[in-house]
C-alpha cells in the first residue's frame, strides 16, 4: 500500500475592509486624533466602520445643548443592545435626531448654548 503525504496550503485573503481595520487598530491615540480629527454632526450618530477610531463627534440637541463624546466609548456601551436590532443587523448604522440616549448620556460632555436674541 502507497502511502502518500498531502500538503495544503491554505491562503487567507482579507477584505480591504479587514485591512484597514486592523491597521488602525494598531495606532496610537496620538496617531488617531490625527488621521480622524473631531467632528461636527447635526445629530448623535454611531457606525460599526467607526469602531477603532477614538473619533470624538459634537452634534447640537434639540434643547440647544452643544453635545460632545467619544464614539468608541458610546458604541462599546450600545453595542450589547444594538446588535439586536434589525436596523444595526443590516446597516450597521444608528442615529438619533433630536439628543443622545439617555443610557450613555454620562459619558458625554454637555455644553449649554445660549439663545440668541433676534
């Protein structure tokens, strides 16, 4: 009986998607705030592609109250309820137009506007 040894080499491809975010996963905060600077939005708003950015975002409520956080800290605390919603599932997206939740409100900054006199 012929006894044959069989090598395999097994080849894995990541997606560009993959790359990237294993690249920015191994920067430093320094590195981060460079490359993603803050930003301003019109609402509260979280992205599954965001994740690893230390993106910090500022978006003004509907209650005149400049709001500002880090994204990566508010996605980890949702995330346990967010992955159970169809919406995430299938966009990996969640906004809120009129504040932020109220679950993760103490990890943001709340800054109060003044109204302006016209």
């Amino acid at each position: 009986m012929n006894k044959f040894k069989k090598e395999v080499e097994v080849v894995v491809v990541k997606t560009n998607k993959e790359l990237i975010a294993e690249a920015i996963s191994k920067l430093s905060p320094e590195d981060l705030a460079l490359i993603y600077p803050p930003i301003e939005r019109a609402n509260f708003v979280v992205r599954k592609s965001w994740l690893g950015r230390n993106q910090v975002i500022t978006f003004v409520n509907n209650k005149n109250q400049k709001i500002t956080y880090n994204h990566d800290e508010v996605l980890k605390v949702m995330l346990p309820k967010l992955n159970l919603m169809p919406c995430w599932i299938k966009r990996e997206y969640w906004s809120q137009s009129t504040d932020m939740p109220s679950n993760v409100r103490h990890l943001a900054t709340v800054e109060v506007l003044e109204v302006s006199a016209e």
